[in-house]
C-alpha cells in the first residue's frame, strides 16, 4: 500500500513522487514480496489524453503498481498545481536505475518481449557488456500485429514462465503494452513487469535518444518531433494542447474553490467575532445590574 508521501493523485492519477532512487527501491520491494504481477508504467500528457477515451487503458493505468512522472508535462502540472513531484523519472533512467541496483547486488534475471529480433540481439549485447551480473533469460519478438490472437498470447505467456524471468521488460509500444500487462499478469509468474516501450530502441542505438541538454530544458520531446513528425505529431500537437487546457481548467477550478472558502471562512469569522461581542457585552451588562 502505497503512503500519502509516495504517490501524488494527477487527474485521478495516482503518480509517484518518490525520485528515481524511491522508485527502484519500490520496485526491488515488489520483486522481493513473494507475489506476481506487479508492474509499472509511464505516465506523461499524450498516455492521459489518450486514456481518457480508451478504458481498457485507463484501468491499465490505474492499476499499475508503480506510475512513474516520465512527462515534462507531469512535472509542469505538478509544479502548477503545488503537488509534490519534483523529479522527472523516464523509462530509460528507471531502466538503468533499476540495472545498477540488481547488479550491485548480484544479479537477476530479465526477459524482453517486443521489438525487433535484431533489436533484441543489440540490447542483449549491450547488457552483457554493462552488466554482466545480470541474465537475459529469454527474449521474444511478438508478430506484428494490431491485436494478438488467444494463441499468440499463449505462446509469449508459455516462453517467458518456461524462463523463470525476475523482470519481465516489455517494448509494444504504449497503449498496446500496458494492456497485454494488465490482460495476461494473473498468468504470468514475474515478480515484475516494465512498460517502457522507445526505451528497447534508445537502449539497442537503433534510435538516437535527445541528448542531456534537451532532457535538461524538458524538450527531449523536440528532436524527437523534427525526426518523426508524422508518428508524433498527435502525440505532441493534438495531445499536449489538451493536457495544458486541463491544468489550466484544474489550476482555475482550485484558485475559484481558494477564493470561495477565503470568503466563506471570513463570513464565518466574521459572524463569529459579532457573537462573541454579543456574549461579552451581555456578561457586562449582567454585571452591572447587580
């Protein structure tokens, strides 16, 4: 169960503010806990947007163990709307973060399902390079396809158990991973489970991710756009514009609640000082009857 202090609510989101480092921990208590299908999964403006027009993805959503801040946009509301989220954590950090941590302490064993056979085989190379300690136990390139059919649901299910995997990282693609998580985690036997789609391509090289200056300015989206416009001009020309009239409608509704309960607390003060005065004059009065 999650404390007030480790997760903040975002347009009924319930979004982690507990850093990079908080999350990894979370997510080392969830592989440790002894259970199945726990997992995370990113949120940011256009998977908002999106979900609130597909409930499958909703509920794939809200029922993510862990909902990590991945947006410039989450942080920007959180700053706009005073709440406690002061660290962007994306899917490749978290990745990393995640790696260094099961590393220092010996390993684990990881299971990628998405992408590319070719890309694949490249993030394989690189882990063994990076970390050693840790197995790639399996991996499986699911046909491409816009919905997997019972036997090709079967067949991931059956490869990734037969591998005995500590975490499950799965690159779809976001809606499309969330929900085969939530759809098939009560028969997968993984402690964990990572949505974190572009992050196969950025950790393979097959795709070049914004550099540090750009992540730093909250733009690492920009490149990205002027390298694939098409793909992602919905993402961020039709998405972001609807997230921001959000904060603003939100950020208005809370200042006009503010200003109403300012008014109405001083109505009451008000009333209550001209009865206490009323008590105070009556009790003189009284007293000097006698």
């Amino acid at each position: 169960m999650d404390s007030l202090h480790d997760v903040t609510n975002i347009f009924g989101y319930q979004v982690s503010c507990r850093g990079i480092h908080g999350d990894v921990a979370q997510a080392r208590v969830f592989m440790s806990a002894g259970r199945n299908g726990c997992y995370m999964a990113c949120a940011n403006p256009h998977s908002l947007v999106v979900a609130s027009q597909d409930d499958h993805f909703c509920s794939s959503l809200k029922e993510a163990n862990l909902l990590l801040p991945d947006g410039t946009g989450i942080i920007v509301a959180a700053r706009t709307l005073n709440l406690p989220i002061s660290e962007r954590v994306a899917g490749f950090e978290f990745f990393q973060g995640l790696s260094e941590s099961l590393a220092k302490d010996g390993g684990a064993r990881y299971f990628f399902l998405g992408s590319s056979n070719h890309v694949l085989n490249l993030i394989t190379e690189r882990l063994n390079k990076e970390y050693p300690e840790i197995t790639v136990c399996g991996t499986y390139s699911p046909p491409f396809k816009s919905e997997f059919s019972a036997e090709d649901n079967a067949a991931m299910v059956a490869a990734i158990n037969g591998a005995r995997p500590d975490v499950l990282w799965v690159g779809m693609t976001a809606p499309k991973q969330e929900k085969w998580i939530r759809e098939q985690r009560g028969k997968l036997q993984v402690p964990f489970c990572g949505a974190i789609g572009a992050v196969f391509d950025f950790y393979a090289g097959t795709k070049e991710r914004s550099s540090a200056v750009w992540r730093r300015l909250g733009l690492e989206w920009l490149p990205r756009f002027f390298k694939e416009p098409k793909r992602l001009w919905e993402r961020n020309m039709k998405s972001t514009p609807i997230f921001l009239w959000w904060l603003a409608r939100e950020k208005a509704r809370r200042v006009v609640k503010s200003y109403w309960l300012g008014n109405k607390l001083c109505e009451y003060l008000s009333k209550t000082a001209v009865l206490d005065m009323d008590k105070a004059n009556s009790r003189k009065l009284n007293s000097e009857t006698r």
